[in-house]
C-alpha cells in the first residue's frame, strides 16, 4: 500500500483582509514582490505534489493571514482536487473570499476550516456564506474563538447552522482559569469536543504522529515534523525527503493546538476525526461525540 501523509502547508504569505485587533496579521498589506514569492512557493509546492505519484496526501493549508482572498490558493486547491493521488486538499480560512471557484473543484476533495470572526462581520452574512459552500457539496467546519464575550453569539451560530455542519470552539487559553463551569457547561454544548481543546496536553516525550506521517512544509520546501517544533528535518527537494520521516517523541513540555494535538498517539483521535481529520470535521455523530471522556485536567494555552 502506498504511503499517506498529512501535509500541513505554509508559505511566506502573512497578510489579512480582516482587522481583529488581536492578529499580527490584520489589515497589514505585503508588497507585489512578496505576493509574487507567496505565489511561486505555493507553485513549487504544487509541482513537488503533483509529482508524488506513487505516494497519497491530505493537504491542509494553515496560512499566516488569509490566503483564499488570493487567486492562486484558490487556484492551487482547485488543482489538487484533480490529483487522483491527493484525497483532500483543505484550508483553514476567514471565509470572506468570493466562493464560485469552488464550482471548478471536485467538490467531494475539498475542504474548509472557517472561522467565524465577530468583530468583522455578521452572523447573517456568515451563516450565509457557509450555506453556500455546504450547497455545494464542500465539507465544512465551523469554529470561533471562544471568548466570553462571544459566548452568546456562539451559541446563535451553533442554532442557526443545520446540525450536520460541526461548529468547534477554540478554548481561549492565554489566561489561566479564564473559565467559570458556567462558561464551559455553554461552551461544552455547543462543541463536545471543547474540553479537548480546553487543555494544553502534555506531549514532552510522548509519541505522535507529526514527524512520521504527518508533517509541514514551509515556503522553502524544508519539512518540520510540526509548526510547534522548529527544527528543520528535511527539505522537499531532496530526493530523499522521506527518509526524515521517522518515530520521534515530541520535544515540547506540551500541546495545545488542534493541528498537532491531534497527531499524539495517545489521545488517539485519528478514529474520531476519520476522513474530516484535516478540515476538523469530526467522524461521528453528535451523540457518539459526547461519550469521548473529559481529561482531568486544564491549563493555559496561547490561543
Ligand atoms: S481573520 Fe484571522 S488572520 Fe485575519 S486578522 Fe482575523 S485572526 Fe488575523
Ligand atoms: S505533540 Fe504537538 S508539539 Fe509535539 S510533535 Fe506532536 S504536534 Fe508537535
């Protein structure tokens, strides 16, 4: 059987259409030349992809900013959705970018991870927009940052989707017991995974996936087991790339992230996720969803 991997991309891009206060990225512009270098890193990206034949991937862009706003990430998701050898091409987007190159995609390949932002637009027009993907046959996850001030309008989004779209919450987690039970009881309700998220998982010397058949690759081809780990294992212009690819434990104290706690072995969410592994859309059904165990402990998180 062919080797899989999960693949994690992000290029140089870093800039925003959206303002939230609390980015580094927000209304900040880049120059043409910086755009121009995003594009051709992507494209080289694309190439090395597309030449992966004998290999199968799942590729979730993860960019600094948004990117779906620039043609040629709509662009390159649409042509790795024609890769007979990629199974799922998904990013994680702010959801404001026009949606009818989507209708150029095989629709049953791709996937967004959207993130419904408050202070930037409303729910209507959000609501709205995830509708039309959802029309489209294009899986969908949606989440917001579960600040307390939010927790209402989390709760209007959660009742206004139809069911089946799986709206996640990312626990606020720079603050130590931001959260009263109350908070978490709402929370709770409207994600069953919240209490996942909800903790920094302990990871220093555990096994995990990252590094073995889930990795990253930057703008310059070089592979990271994980975007919480900075060492450089590898470069994907290496003909021997796969060869970095090896068992590791995990050399942070913990984990707090979706995108690598995930990967840890021990909490074994790979069954639970399924196919929606990359776009966070979880495999089982809501009610299947809340018998997943609560850990018994929480700490603080940057996100
Ligand atoms: S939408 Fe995301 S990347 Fe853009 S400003 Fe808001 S938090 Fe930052
Ligand atoms: S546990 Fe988290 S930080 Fe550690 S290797 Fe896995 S994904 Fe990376």
């Amino acid at each position: 059987m062919n080797a899989r991997y999960h693949v994690l991309y992000r290029g140089p891009l870093s800039s925003c259409n959206y303002g939230c206060t609390y980015c580094p990225f927000a209304k900040r512009d880049e120059t043409y030349a910086q755009l121009e270098g995003d594009r051709e890193s992507l494209s080289r990206f694309l190439g090395w992809i597309e030449r992966q034949t004998s290999r199968r991937f799942g590729v979730l862009f993860t960019p600094w900013g948004e990117a779906l706003v620039r043609t040629w990430y709509q662009e390159a998701l649409e042509r790795l959705s024609w890769m007979p050898h990629v199974d799922k091409a998904a990013i994680q987007t702010n959801l404001s970018c026009r949606l009818n190159w989507l209708d150029r995609c095989q629709a049953d390949r791709i996937a967004l991870w959207s993130t419904f932002h408050p202070t930037e637009t409303t729910l209507a027009k959000f609501c709205r927009r995830v509708e039309q993907v959802a029309a489209k046959g294009v899986r969908i996850s949606v989440g917001c940052v579960g600040l307390k001030e939010n927790v209402t309008l989390i709760e209007e989004l959660r009742a206004t989707l139809p069911a089946e779209i799986y709206v996640w919450v990312n626990a606020y987690k720079r603050q130590i017991d931001y959260y009263d039970a109350m908070d978490i009881a709402r929370l709770q309700a409207v994600d069953p995974h919240f209490h996942l998220n909800n903790v920094r998982h302990a990871s220093l010397g555990q096994g995990c996936h990252a590094g073995e058949t889930s990795f990253t690759v930057d703008g310059n081809g070089d592979l990271r087991r994980c975007h919480f780990v900075d060492r450089v294992i590898g470069n994907i212009a290496d003909p021997t790339w796969e060869e970095a690819l090896q068992v590791r434990a995990c050399p942070n104290q913990s984990c707090g992230c979706h995108i690598g706690y995930v990967h840890m072995k021990r909490l074994d969410l790979y069954p639970l996720y399924g196919d929606g592994l990359l776009e966070r859309i979880p495999a089982v059904s809501p009610g299947e969803l809340r018998t997943i165990p609560l850990p018994a402990r929480k700490a603080s998180c940057r996100d």
